[in-house]
C-alpha cells in the first residue's frame, strides 16, 4: 500500500505556490497587488509562481486592459 502523500502534486505543494492556492481557495478570484501583499512575495516572484500554476491549470489569469490598448477601428 502507498501512503497518500506520495501522490501529491510536488507544483502546488511548494510554500510560495501552496500559500497562493491557500489564499485563492477563500475566494473566486484575487488581483495581483492583494496577493503579493498577502503573501509577503516580490512582483517577481509572484510572476514567476503564478505563470507556473498557470500552465498546469490550477490558475487562470486575466490580465485588465491597459488604457494604451485600443479596440481596432475606434478613435
């Protein structure tokens, strides 16, 4: 017989990553400034983490429209 915890996902099981999955389990979605300053994390740092929990599909990221971007054909 295998104990449980072999079977755990070492991705999301990493402090950093398993502090983001924490926080995010309280609620349906979190922006980034709230996020790094609840978990104590760089921007960078937070980047990198949320990119990797992103690609394999425990996060999705909307990234906000950034006043420089334009819908084409508008003024």
């Amino acid at each position: 017989m295998t104990h449980p915890r072999k079977s755990l996902d070492t991705l999301i099981h990493a402090p950093v990553r398993f502090s983001i999955a924490a926080v995010l389990a309280a609620v349906d979605e979190a922006d980034f400034k709230t996020l790094r300053d609840t978990i104590e994390i760089t921007d960078s740092a937070l980047s990198k983490q949320i990119a990797l929990l992103e690609q394999a599909g425990y996060v999705k990221v909307r990234k906000p429209l950034s006043a420089s971007v334009r819908v084409p054909g508008s003024p």
